[in-house]
C-alpha cells in the first residue's frame, strides 16, 4: 500500500460518515472497491485493524455498600 | 388513454396545481390532461427503479409514494403524495437514468406523460423546462446531501428546506477557499472536484493535512469554536462548493441531534490533540506480564488504562500530530491499520480530561435543551446527589496516623481476625437465638433505638474499612461522604487511586469494607454471647444477623458492589460488565459461528451467563421468601388460592424486571449511550 494510498483511505475514513460505516462493516470489500490495489502483506495489515484494545477509561471505583 | 376512473376535469385541476405549469394556458392544460394514461399501482409496488431507463413522467392523482436510492428503505429521500410529479429527472438528463427509486406506499393511481409527449410540452415550453429542471436539481441534490455527506441524518423534508439556502461556488485549480488564521464566518460541502487541506507551521513550512472529496465538509470547526481558521484550504482542481453561512449550519445542527453528534465527532476526528500536562502516568505490570499505563488526571479524579499499543498513542499526541498521522504511524509499528482503535482511545482520552482538543462551544449546539432532556437531568440530580466531606483524604490520613495505624499492624490483624472468626463461630453454634422475638424479651420498640444507630454506624464502618486500607497501603481517598444513589441513601468511599496499584492491594481494598462488617458481626456475636440481659442478647444477634447479610450482599459481583471490583481485579478485567454486554450484543453472534472465538471469551460468556441468569435465581428466591413470610399472612385476606399464585407472579416481575435491565443496558451500549 503506497503511503499516498493509505492517506487517501484515511481522509476518506475520517471526513466521510458514509464511507465509515461501510469500512467498518467490510474492510477489505470497501478497500477493494476504493480502486486501491493491495499487496498480501497489505491486506495482512488492514484484516489486524481490530487490533487488541489499547486503551479504556477505568470506572470510578465508589463505594456504595448495600444494607438493603 | 387507457382506463377513465379519473376525468379530464380531474386531470385539468392536478395539472393545473402543478407549479411547473403555471405558465401554460387552459387549452393548453386541456391538451395535456387528454395525452395522459392512468396506470394504478398496488401498496409496496416499485414504480420506477433507480439505475432504469425512464420513459415517462408521473403525477399523482390519489395515493402516496416514497423516494429511496439505494434499495427501498435504505436512505429515504421524499414522501409524494396527490398532485405532485416524479420522474422529471430522468426526462431532462441525457442519460435518462432514473436517480431514485419510487415505491407505492398505498394504492397508487397515477397520470402519466410518454418521453416523447414530454419532450414535445418542454420543446414548445422552454419556461416548463425550466421550472421543472430546478425541481430535478433539488432532488438530485437531495440525493447528494443524503448519500454523502456529513447531513445524511436530516430528513428530505429538512434538506428541501436547507437546499435554498446553500449558495454555490465555483473555484478554479490553485485557489484559497479557506485561509489560515482567518476568522470564519462559513463552511463548505465539496460537490465536485477536490481540495487540499494544508497547515503552515510557525517556521513557514506547509504540511498537507488532509485531500476531501465530494460530500466532504470543511471550515465548520472555526464557527462552532470560534476559533481562527485552523488551517487553509485550496482547490487541487476545478470544483464546485456549496456555502453554508455559520447561522444555517447552526440552525441544522439544532434540528438534529444526529447531524449535531456527526458534526461534533468530525471536529475531533480532525484535530490534534494535545496531552494535558498535569496527567500524571504511571507504570504497574500485569498479571500476564504486560506493562500497562495508568493516568491519573488529578484534576477530575479520573483514570485511564493503556496497554503499549496505547502508551505509543499517547506519545505522539503532541498538538502536532493528526489522526492520519496517528494512522500512519501505528501502521508502521504495529503493521496494523487501526483508525478506529486510535479514534476510540483520543475520544476517551478527551472525555476524561486526558487531552486538550478543540472545544466546540456548548452554548452554540443546543443540545439536550429539549424538555424531556431537562426533566430528566433534572430527576437525575435529585435522585443521584451527594454531599462529600472537604478534604476526604487529609480527614482520613489524619485519622489513619493517630488512631488506626495500629489496627493494620500484625498484631492489630490478628485480633480482627480473632474477633471476625470467634465472633462467626459463636453465629454458627448459637444463631438461632436471632429468631427470638423483641415480644419475648419484653424490649419491644426500645430495640429500634439501639438497631438503627448501630445499622448507621455498620455503613460508616464499611466505608471506613475501605478509606483506611487504601492510606495503609498508601493510596488517596478521593471524595466520602453521604447522598443518594439511584434515589437510594448511601455513605460512599472513592478509592479509583487503587487503580494505579498492583492487583492483590486493589483486591484488599475492596474486601475491607465487607471485611470490617464482618468484624463488626464478629464483635456483636460475641458480645452477645457474654451478655446476660434477655434484651442486649437479641438485639446483638439481630445485630450481627443484618451485618452477616450486608457482608454478603456486598459481595454480590453481579452489581456495582465490592465483590464486583473484586471480581473484576482477580479476572484483571476493568470494566467487566461493559464489555460483557458488549460482546455478548456484538461479538456473541459472530463467535456462535467461530467456535475458537467463543473459547477466547470464555470469561464474558460466563459472566452474561451469570448476569442474565442472576435474575431467575433471585426470582425464585423471592418466590420462596414470600411462601415463608408472606403467603400465611396474605392468605387471612386474599382466597388461598390467590394468595399461592401470587409466589409465582412475584417470582415472574423479579424475573422479568432483572432481565429486561440487563437487557436495556445491553442495548445502550450498543446504541453508545452508556
């Protein structure tokens, strides 16, 4: 994936709601259909996008004891 | 002309209401109404498909149509119903492909006019063409506006509305439609053509941002935070722009909360955040090795969690760096395309204070103004309020160093345990005496007098376990005091600062208030043991009977109680429940059919089972509950009949209540309301 390529997936991913939300059903068929052509080890790449979560709001830790 | 339900003076009067033919003579009108065909269609029936080739105009003289592209249902674009035309659009382009999809919402009966009809009326009537092309227009731009674009969620109604009211531009290749450090005082949705966004940097050197396409909007983060131009934008070809004044955009993100959410979300995919110098960062491993981040944002009292792929997040975010940017760089380390994970942790990271970013002003939005909005925030505040004691954490360090220290040290230990475990003994052997009634001893309502201080006193003892074992172990109490939770009166302890310790301090932490009851149970049984008094006896058992209860009670890890941040610290799984129900709306279906995927989440599947199973059990044990306490007394009043069923109907509302609970948070999460 040349990097002008990956920019341009960016910058359609980031200001195109529609586009979005068809990325995130289908990845690879919304790539596909960007007219961007892929190598295999680009392909490996975009299916890791869901990769392990790297970050999380921790929830507050408050005691609220229950006495019925 | 086929069929004749509809008659020509019928015909006249709909052509007639027809604004496109205002200019045509009733003669005219006459002629035309004779060279229409009635064709009727049934409800549900696809009139015209989009993609076809039109061969005919359409007016509606009775029924109502719906305007879709894309497949029915899948983005409506206008409601027809009697007098208005269809199938313009088509007619006057060269292609004649039909842009929209129209569906017979009822029986539909319509007029129609062939291709070359048409052709001859608009030939003989450039005026009608004329009228009739700026109706096409408006639906294509419809089409437009609801295919791609940031307005998507207003409806046709609102985008008719909103349609006469953009202005169009046309700049040339090379031109500045936006430049930095200008005020704005408009936006602009890209129609044709694309732009260039670029930034210039204090040294004088340009740094390309972004290249936005049709349907894209920019400009619109300088009028929500009043902000000079972040940066400029210039036309990489010939384009067509639409201008949407700041006072327009402003009214549309008012009508909708979705296209205000769109709009919002937008502003913050594009920026580039900054981290807020006062988070604090620090550093602890997990029980599989990995180092994790710990932030603590003093100010808020917030914490956030992130692994190395988030640690590497959070360096670059310099004020510099962009989401692209962001993008690209995870790509190159972590061979993983992942804007979405980036998005999701700076979208935490603002919410929690974490990072600086564009703040659109909340005054200009409107948002949650609406009266049911209002009311609720509003039953909210009364039903979830709390007065905190001023500096909690001083309070309780001071109390800690002079009075309790002692407690913590082994010796100290040894006896709570003595007490906890003699006192829990004695429950066992003698607990029957807690069913002696307050009749026999001759007590009577005097019982209540010494119950209720020592219940209110078991509840401050609980918190204080909590507050002391977080000073002994060094950690910060945030916030204690009294208020309501949930419209429940509650003492409360905050101690989020065990986030940034090791998992077994957390996990003592959370034990030490149901621990402290359970020395208090201790204490009572005991006492109850060496008392002589009939009255002292049964009040201490009573006593240390409700603290057992509480004991348990907190340990329920199916709620927001202690064993559940316990449960959640020996899984070392933050947020258990929220990731539960979120898996088990999402990620549960795709797992049923990847068999390896369920055994990775074999803790989410045990705790939604447990969460949705929870409810039955409590349901039967109310039902049991009520045939012990309840039935025998209901039975005097009720036929016995009666009173038996109702064990079940009590058995089937907690059943009913618990699930659809946990069923409603599963699906707030799902819609992100949570």
């Amino acid at each position: 994936m040349s990097r002008e390529s990956v920019e341009l997936l960016i910058d359609r991913w980031i200001n195109e709601p529609a586009f979005r939300e068809e990325f995130q059903r289908d990845p690879e068929g919304t790539v596909a259909r960007s007219g961007l052509s892929l190598t295999e080890q680009e392909w490996e790449d975009l299916r890791r996008m869901e990769a392990s979560v790297a970050g999380e709001a921790l929830q507050a830790r408050v005691s609220k004891p229950y006495f019925g | 002309m086929t069929g004749s339900s509809v008659p020509l003076d019928r015909r006249i009067a709909l052509l007639d209401a027809v604004a496109a033919f205002d200019s045509l003579p009733k003669d005219a009108l006459a002629d035309l109404a004779a060279r229409l065909r009635e064709e009727r269609f049934s409800a549900e029936q696809v009139i015209v498909r989009e993609g076809e080739l039109g061969d005919r105009l359409y007016l509606i003289a009775d029924g109502r149509a719906e305007v879709t592209s894309g497949g029915r249902g899948s983005l409506p674009l206008a409601v027809l119903e009697e007098g208005e035309l269809f199938g313009e659009v088509a007619l006057l382009s060269g292609s004649r492909e039909r842009q929209a999809t129209v569906t017979a919402d009822t029986h539909v009966v319509a007029l129609t006019l062939s291709a070359a009809d048409f052709e001859k009326l608009v030939r003989e009537r450039p005026e009608v063409r004329d009228s009739l092309a700026g109706v096409a227009e408006t639906l294509v731009m419809i089409k437009f506006l609801k295919q791609a674009s940031p307005f998507t969620p207003l409806s046709g109604e609102q985008l008719r509305q909103l349609i006469p009211r953009l202005e169009r531009r046309g700049v040339s290749e090379g031109e500045t439609v936006v430049r930095q450090g200008e005020p704005g005082d408009a936006c602009y949705l890209v129609r044709s053509g694309r732009v260039e966004v670029a930034v210039q940097g204090p040294d004088g050197e340009e740094r390309q941002l972004a290249t936005l396409g049709p349907g894209c909007l920019f400009g619109e983060a300088a009028l929500l935070t009043q902000a000079p131009r972040a940066a400029s934008v210039r036309a990489l070809e010939r384009a067509e722009l639409l201008v949407l004044p700041r006072r327009v955009l402003l009214e549309c993100m008012q009508t909708s909360e979705n296209l205000n959410r769109a709009i919002v979300e937008l502003i913050q995919l594009r920026e580039r955040p900054r981290r807020d110098p006062d988070v604090e960062l620090h550093e602890r491993t997990s029980s599989e090795g990995e180092t994790l981040v710990i932030l603590k944002q003093p100010a808020r009292g917030a914490y956030y969690q992130l692994t190395p792929e988030g640690r590497f997040i959070w360096d670059l975010l310099d004020g510099e760096h962009t989401l692209r940017d962001l993008t690209m760089e995870y790509l190159r380390v972590f061979k993983a395309f992942a804007p979405q994970v980036i998005a999701e942790v700076v979208r935490g990271l603002r919410a929690g204070g974490f990072v600086q970013g564009a703040e659109v002003s909340a005054g200009l939005l409107g948002r949650g103004s609406g009266a049911w909005s209002v009311l609720r925030q509003r039953v909210r505040r009364v039903f979830d309020c709390q007065v905190a004691l001023p500096n909690a954490d001083a309070a309780f360090a001071r109390v800690y160093r002079t009075a309790v220290r002692p407690l913590f040290n082994p010796v100290g230990q040894v006896a709570l345990a003595a007490i906890a475990l003699g006192g829990l003994a004695a429950f066992v052997v003698a607990g029957h005496e807690v069913g002696r009634s307050w009749h026999e001893t001759n007590a009577g309502a005097r019982l209540l007098l010494f119950l209720i201080p020592a219940y209110l006193a078991g509840v401050m003892v609980h918190e204080a376990g909590h507050a002391f074992a977080a000073k002994a172990l060094g950690y910060e109490v945030r916030r204690a005091g009294l208020g309501l939770y949930r419209g429940r009166p509650v003492a409360f302890v905050d101690t989020s600062d065990m986030w940034l310790a090791p998992r077994w301090p957390r996990i003592l932490v959370s034990l030490a208030g149901p621990y402290a009851n359970l020395v208090l149970a201790g204490a009572a049984a005991l006492g109850a043991v060496l008392a002589t008094a009939p009255a002292v006896t049964t009040a201490l058992w009573q006593f240390a009977f409700v603290s057992y209860v509480a004991v348990v009670l907190n340990l329920n890890p199916m709620y927001d109680y202690d064993g559940y941040y316990v449960l959640m610290d020996v899984l070392e799984r933050p947020n258990l429940r929220k990731h539960t129900l979120q898996w088990l709306s999402r990620g549960l279906p795709r797992a049923l059919r990847r068999p390896q995927e369920l055994g990775r989440h074999r803790v989410e599947l045990a705790y939604g089972l447990a969460l949705f199973l929870y409810p039955v059990v409590m349901g039967l044990l109310s039902m049991q509950a009520y045939r012990v306490l309840g039935q025998h007394w209901l039975s005097r009043i009720l036929p016995a009949g009666t009173a038996a069923a109702l064990g079940g109907w009590v058995a089937a509302a907690v059943i009913a209540a618990g699930v659809a609970g946990v069923a409603i948070e599963m699906y707030r999460l799902r819609r992100g309301q949570v």
